[in-house]
C-alpha cells in the first residue's frame, strides 16, 4: 500500500497504481500536511498582502491585486482560459499517470489545495473516471498548463470523460456519479495547472518501454552474430573492465548470457575472420551508451515524481516563493538525450540486419537459397531504413528552443512537453525495427542448424516460429511483420 505526499514513488509504483495494481492511500499525516498549508493560503488571502497566485493576477498580470470575493472566479478563470490544447487526446493511461503524479505532489503540503479537491482527484482515479487531454498546447513551463488545465476542467463540470472509448461531457459523467462541481478556492487553480506532471507521465511510459527494449536489442544483436556466425570475444569481461562504463558493463554481461551453452558458437571458434563490422563487435559500447542514457532519465524521473512543481511554493504565512520549479528543463534536456539514445538503437540494427542480407559468412543472399526468382527479405530492411531516418529526424532537441509567452513574462520554456512526446514516438519506431531484425535473425538461423544455440535464443526462436515460418518461397511479409511487432508490443520474447 502506497502513502501519498509520504512515501517515496517510483516508476514502478506508479504505474502499479495507475494499472490497479497498488492500492495508495491518504494517511493523517499528508492530511494534515495539506491542511496546514490550506490554512496559511487562506490567512494569506484575506489579508492585504499581495502574493502571486494567492490574492494577484497571472503572469504579466501578476501586479494586480485581486480582492476575497474575487479569487474563486479568478482560479475558475485560469483553468478555463489556459485550456487550449489541441491535437488528439493523449493515451487515457497517460492522463490517468497524470492524476496520480499530481496527488503524490499535492500531498506533500506545499502547493495550499483544500483536502476536498485531493479526495476529488482521487476518486476519479480510483473510478477510472479519467479526463480527455489534448497532445498539444504545452511548452513545458510554467509547466504543462494546457494539458493540466483539460485535465482538470472536469472538477468544474467542464471538459470531458473518456466513457470506455467514448468522449463525454464531464458534467454528464459526475451526474452519474451524484458529484457536484467542485468550486475552486485561492491558490487551487494555480496549484493543479502549475507542473510537469505532462512532461512526467510520457517519460515514465517512455521509460518502461525503453526498459524492455534495451533488453531486446540485446537479444536481436545476439541473434543476429550467431546467424552470421560472429565472434563472442568482443565481449570478455577483460576488454570492458578497463573501460567499466556501467551500460558497457551491463551489456557485455548480458551478451555473454545470451552466447551461454552455443554450439554455434563453438563450431566457428577457429575461423579465419579476424573481425566483425562494428554494428556486431562494438554492441557493448552503442547499446551501453544508450543504457547510460536511460539511467541517467530514470533517476531524474523519480527525482521529479517526488517533488513538488507546482508555484508559489507556500511555507509558512510569512513566506511564499514564487520560484520556478514548474520548469521543465531538467526533463526536456534528458528526454532528449534518452531519444537520441534510442533512436541509436535502431540505427545499429538495422545495419545488422542489412549485413545479414549480404550473402557472406555462408548465408545465402537476401536470406534465401532461390534467389532471382525470389526476392527474399529485401525489402523489410526498406522499411527499417525509413523508420530509422525518421527517428533521426524526430531527434531535433526541442529543449534547445525557447519561445518567448505571456507577453515576456514567461521568457524561457522547455518545450519538454515535445520532447516527451517525440521520446514515445522513437520508441515505438524503435519496436518495429527490432522486430524486423528479430525476424531476419530467425530466418539466418535457419542456415546454422543442426547447431544449437543458448537457451534464450532457443526459446525466441521458437516464439517467433509460432508465428512466422521460415520463408522458402516468397509470400506477403507484411503479416509476418506485423506479428513480430505485436510480439514485441506484448513482450513476448524472453531476454534474460
């Protein structure tokens, strides 16, 4: 059972919730954490002194007092104002992400929300009542204020609810459910629209896609050096201990139990090759880098997951920060990197799968002994070298870019809320390219049999046959690689 505000989250924990997987609970302690910030918001409020966002207008506005009576028409205005996304809807696990991610923060006791609006939020997780949010809108500071704004319009009755994979309106949805619109209070529009829980909820569904993908392209790296029979020593232990990156590290470990037990392996150790192509024996050092990458946006994420992002900051009656801890640049930048990195990994396969194509080391040209009157797998590396030049292209930093908004108040953005997107994007090209390697590979082990190869090979040799037989004569591929790519979507394959 998690503790929202209390214990620390992490990747894991918060996709359990999200799925339903883990139960999270609000315990005295946030309670009272939440309250005695709502209570300093409101002393706050009804006194004379001007603070951002309690008792004053928005960004270039920010110097304009606004009186007691105003300030629930004021919070009310910047969620239905700032709702301006456009685009399609996001993924309704993405929104729900975003929920739990701004709970865990609310409840740390530093944003002055009323508990009744946390509870709110809350039971719509616990309903799946997940709200509509458009792709597009945010530029990742003051944080992600379009989608968080469609993300909460529902607690006004306005907006919308997916209904199973229906768009209705809220106010239909919280009819249903005997619940009335909730009105906002001082401070609790700012605190539900400030945040990077947009920026977050991608890179957490980036990251445990990268996760398994890091793994697969291990084993269709493996795949493909025993069907073109090359050399396991570019993976000794000795050679990366002096060089002892930890991606490298992890890599060159993971290879040497993916060649464990090969007979293949054995039956060519006196081979008169010298070397192999670098997209073979240098696998340690690119799929080590790009592992690196993804440690380095994984513990900024659970940095972030646990921080509170929203503005001001409220400490005590006599002290609020306005800050910038909305801004999402400490994400954007490593989004960035980490989609460099994975576009990378397709890159690299799919030389491997071209070098598979060759005719050398004793495959037959384009993996098929008739040849001429067949075509083989020519083309499927068509398809990879395209998906591979449009992750190159999606590799643009957008946290390299600024566009000055709210008439120069807001001089610098992440644009992170980009960035996160084009992340998921060159993942989900990255899975094709992997899947068509991981049937290329297949078929080139084909020309290695009756050696066997290690068990984890084995395994992902058979999985794929289940599906895809070896190609004798030539048949319409794209069924075939369509049931690659559903095996890699479901993980499927086995890689450790």
């Amino acid at each position: 059972m998690f503790k929202y505000g209390i214990d620390t989250l992490s990747t894991h924990t918060v996709l359990a919730i999200s799925r339903n997987k883990t139960k999270a609970v609000l315990t005295q302690e946030a309670i009272k954490n939440v309250t005695l910030c709502r209570e300093k918001v409101e002393s706050i409020a009804n006194s004379n002194k001007a603070v951002y966002g309690i008792n004053t207008g928005f960004g270039p506005l920010c110097d304009v007092q606004i009186s007691p009576q105003e300030t629930s028409k004021l919070q009310e205005n910047l969620l239905i104002t700032h709702a301006v996304g456009v685009g399609n809807p996001i993924a309704k696990s993405i929104s729900k992400l975003m929920l739990v991610c701004k709970v865990h923060a609310l409840c740390q006791g530093f944003s002055g929300i009323r508990l009744s609006v946390i509870q709110r939020i809350i039971y719509f997780i616990e309903h799946d009542l997940i709200p509509v949010v458009p792709e597009q809108g945010s530029v990742g500071a003051s944080g992600d204020l379009a989608p968080l704004s469609h993300l909460f319009l529902p607690l006004l009755g306005e907006g919308e609810f997916w209904d199973n994979n229906k768009i209705v309106p809220a106010n239909q949805i919280l009819k249903q459910h005997k619940l009335d619109p909730i009105q906002l209070k001082a401070k609790e529009g700012l605190a539900l629209i400030n945040g990077t829980q947009f920026i977050l909820a991608h890179t957490i569904v980036g990251l445990e896609k990268m996760e398994y993908l890091l793994d697969l392209a291990d084993v269709s790296g493996a795949m493909s050096i025993e069907g073109y029979q090359g050399s396991e020593s570019p993976f000794k232990d000795a050679l990366h201990t002096i060089r002892p990156f930890k991606g490298t590290l992890k890599v060159a470990e993971h290879m040497r139990l993916l060649f464990k037990d090969s007979q293949n392996m054995v039956s060519h150790q006196n081979c008169e090759r010298i070397q192999d192509p670098y997209s073979m024996r240098c696998i340690p050092q690119v799929h080590g880098a790009s592992r690196n990458a993804y440690y380095h946006l994984q513990e900024l994420a659970e940095i972030e997951l646990n921080s509170v992002t929203d503005n001001p900051i409220v400490l005590s009656i006599d002290e609020t920060i306005s800050g910038g801890n909305f801004h999402g640049q400490p994400l954007a930048m490593a989004l960035d990197y980490a989609s460099i990195a994975a576009a990378e990994l397709g890159n690299i396969s799919d030389r491997r799968s071209y070098l598979l194509l060759e005719g050398k080391s004793g495959l037959p040209r384009l993996l098929t002994e008739s040849g001429g009157l067949n075509s083989g797998f020519m083309i499927p590396q068509y398809t990879t070298a395209a998906l591979v030049s449009e992750n190159k292209s999606l590799c643009f930093p957008p946290s390299a870019d600024s566009i000055p908004t709210s008439l120069g108040q807001e001089d610098h953005v992440s644009m992170g809320s980009i960035s996160g997107r084009k992340f998921n994007q060159i993942l989900n090209n990255l899975e094709k390219i992997l899947a068509i390697e991981l049937m290329y590979a297949a078929q080139a082990l084909e020309f290695r049999r009756p050696n066997t190869f290690s068990s984890i090979l084995e395994k992902n040799y058979a999985l794929i046959r289940t599906k895809v037989a070896k190609l004798e004569d030539d048949r319409i591929l794209k069924y075939d690689i369509d049931a690659m790519i559903t095996m890699v979507n479901n993980k499927l394959f086995t890689v450790n």
